[in-house]
C-alpha cells in the first residue's frame, strides 16, 4: 500500500479489503464496467483557476485525450494562456462548452455557483454528471439549481498535482452506480478516493482540503527552526522535506498506528522526547484540534450562505 495506490479500485466482484470499509456496494467495480476497461468519459471543467488546471493536467496524464476534453476560463487571456499551457481547448462560453460532455466539472469559487451553474442549465441534458469541487457548497444548491441533472460534491487537495491527491465525494440518495462510478473515474485522476455521507464534508474540507497548508506551514518552521541550529538553507530544506515525505510514507504503509510509530522514535531521556515535551506542553495538539475546528466552521458558513443564495434567487 504505497503512496501511489489509490483507495477505489477495487476489481473484484465483492468488497473485500482494507480500502473498501465505508464504501457503497455500488463502488465496487466489477472487471466488466466499461469505464474501467479503457473507455474514458469526455470533461469539460468550468474554471482554469489552480484546481481546474490540476485535474486538467491530471486527467492528461492518465491517458485522456484533449479531444475529449474542455477548460472554460473567465477572462479572454487567461483563456489563451491556458491552451497554450496544456493543449486542452479552452473557451469562455461555459454554456456552449458543456454541450456532448459526459461530466461537467465546476472548479469556480463559491460565489460564482450560482452564475455558472445559471449559465449551463439550458444545455445541459439528464445524462450530463455535473461534478463540483467548491468547497462548502452543499448538495442541496445544486439540487435546487440543476434541478434535473445528476450531481456530485467532492473536495480534492492540491497534492493532485503531483497525483498524490486526496479526495472526498458524496452524492444524493438513490444516485445511480453508473453516475458514481463515472465521477470517480474522473477524480482518481488526482489520486485516491473515498465516499463518505454529505454530513462529514466540512470535516473533510478542514483536513484533507485544508491539510496540505498545514503540513507546509510545519515544513517552514521545521526549516527555520533547523537553519537557526546552524544548517545551510539549501540542507535544512532537504533534511525537512525528505523527512516528512519519508514519514508519510511510513505511516501509510506500516501496520502501526501514529501512536505507535511515534512511540518508537521516542527513547526515554532522549532527543525526541524533549522536543515532544516542549510541543505537548505548548498546547501542539490543541492548535490543531482549534485550526480544524475553525476551518470546518467556515466550510459550515461558506454552505449556508450558498443555501441563502440558491434561495434568494428561487
């Protein structure tokens, strides 16, 4: 189980295996699904910000052709910067764009979802998946807005662009295998995945979707720190990285909890247990447990205000 396993495919005929707890009968992929044999559904993303591009390279590299791929961009010159950058067609009409593609993915910020989603109800058919990767927007907004279309919630990471990403998606009750299986086909396109109900998103939002500005503020001051102890930057920096990359990987691979990897490094007396002393002692965990909790929150507060939104403009 490394790095590069990703959490879904499971092809087999049952649900066996560490990666399937939690999941749907119906994420099971059997070998015969045709999406899995080879055959790829057509994505048009609406927004060329950091994410959208990210899961356009992703796709690339998983073998999608830009044929069978859209970007739509806001503004005329990030249109052309975006082509030129990817090969990937890019245009600004997002109405237009999403006409013949299997999934529409919306990669725009929350305030903008109900403009979008606006601007493509009237080409979008019943058999369109719209998949979205705003954060805190809830499932209930787009229910409300694209009363006919098939939609998933998802919240990716930015460790997608190197396909090592982490991505939550849930979808509305009676959502049919096929929708399901062709979502997450696009989203293994950045890295693993996981179903989980709608009410653990803002959870999710608060650490996989937020997570990585976590371990890259440690990663600074782990390098600062080191630097003030005498290393050269350009040593501090590859000692830190290599170090947390190394210990990642660890922990996902071994069979022991944190705890107990964490236990292990710890000798009595030693150097590991008065760094940890002096962390535990400063509130570590607590400012943890306090920057999930407030990041959650927003998640919370950004889904209302789309809920009052979508509302207002019924």
């Amino acid at each position: 189980r490394f790095l590069h396993v990703r959490l879904t495919p499971v092809l087999a005929s049952n649900c066996a295996g560490p990666y399937a707890v939690g999941y749907p009968s119906h994420l099971c992929i059997e070998h015969g699904d045709a999406y899995h044999r080879g055959m790829k559904p057509s994505v048009v993303i609406i927004g060329a910000g950091s994410m959208g591009l990210i899961l356009a390279e992703g796709l690339v590299r998983g073998g999608w052709r830009a044929s069978d791929l859209q970007l739509v961009a806001h503004r005329g010159e990030r249109a052309t910067e975006v082509e030129r950058l990817t090969g990937i067609p890019t245009s600004l009409d997002a109405g237009s764009a999403v006409q013949g593609r299997d999934v529409v993915v919306l990669a725009v910020k929350p305030k903008d979802i109900q403009a979008v989603c606006a601007a493509i109800l009237p080409q979008l058919s019943t058999e369109q998946i719209v998949l979205s990767i705003a954060a805190g927007v809830p499932l209930s907004v787009y229910q409300s807005l694209l009363p006919d279309s098939p939609v998933i919630r998802s919240m990716p990471n930015t460790p997608a662009a190197v396909d090592e990403g982490m991505t939550a998606f849930c979808a509305p009750p009676g959502t049919s295998d096929q929708v399901l299986k062709r979502a997450e086909i696009v989203l293994e396109a950045m890295g693993q995945t996981i179903y989980l109900s709608e009410d653990l998103m803002d959870a999710v939002t608060a650490v996989s979707g937020s997570g990585p500005a976590y371990i890259f503020l440690l990663a600074e001051a782990l390098t600062e720190a080191a630097i003030r102890e005498g290393l050269p930057h350009h040593a501090a920096e590859k000692l830190v990285l290599q170090t947390i990359r190394g210990a990642g990987l660890l922990a996902q691979t071994s069979d022991k909890s944190a705890f107990r990897l964490r236990a292990e490094v710890t000798s009595p007396g030693g150097t590991t247990s008065a760094a940890l002393h002096v962390l535990e002692n400063s509130g570590f965990r607590t400012m943890i447990e306090d920057a999930v909790r407030a990041a959650a929150q927003r998640s919370r507060e950004l889904g209302a205000t789309a809920v009052a939104l979508s509302t207002e403009s019924e």
